[in-house]
C-alpha cells in the first residue's frame, strides 16, 4: 500500500479496520478519496455500519468515514450537494454522506 491510491481490496479491508483503530491521516485521506469516487466500496462500508449497529457495537468513529469535524456545517452540505450532482443514487438520507 505504498502507492498513491487503494484498490477495492485494501479498501475494503481498511474500512473494516478503521472500525476497531484509527489511521494515520494520510490513510484516511486515501481510503475516503477511494469511497467518493467507488460506489462499490462505499455501499461495502454502508452495509459494515448496519452489520457494526446491529450487533450493538456503538463505538464508531465517525471521522474515520468522510465526516471530518474541522469542516464547518457550510462546507459539509456544499460537499455533500457536489456529490449528489455526481452520484445521483446517494442516499440524501445516510448519516455517512
């Protein structure tokens, strides 16, 4: 994983880890750039939070998927707007996006 962008694989393998531990910045810049533009290893994280809530484990951390709590209220609808124009089936109504 030294290259500049994950694959599907190490992604789906990292989000599964970054429920337990938190990564090094970097890391979750990748994977999160990996997850706005793979619909697939995004709906991959969504179904592992609903297994992860299900299960009753209440520990996620929500800044190790895409919410970053620097990033004023503003900033995160615009961001969240773009992606709707990108990605016209994303859930409006997903905590996670």
């Amino acid at each position: 994983m030294s290259h500049w962008m994950f694959n599907c694989k190490e992604v789906s393998k990292l989000v599964s880890e970054s429920m337990d531990r938190k990564f090094p910045l970097h890391r979750r810049i990748l994977m999160t750039a990996h997850l706005i533009m793979c619909r697939y290893c995004n709906r991959f994280k969504k179904q592992l939070l609903i297994l992860r809530n299900a299960a009753g484990c209440e520990d996620i951390h929500e800044e190790d998927f895409g919410r970053s709590p620097s990033l004023s209220k503003e900033t995160h609808e615009r961001i969240k707007q773009a992606l709707r124009d990108v990605i016209p089936d994303l859930d409006p109504d997903s905590p996670y996006t």
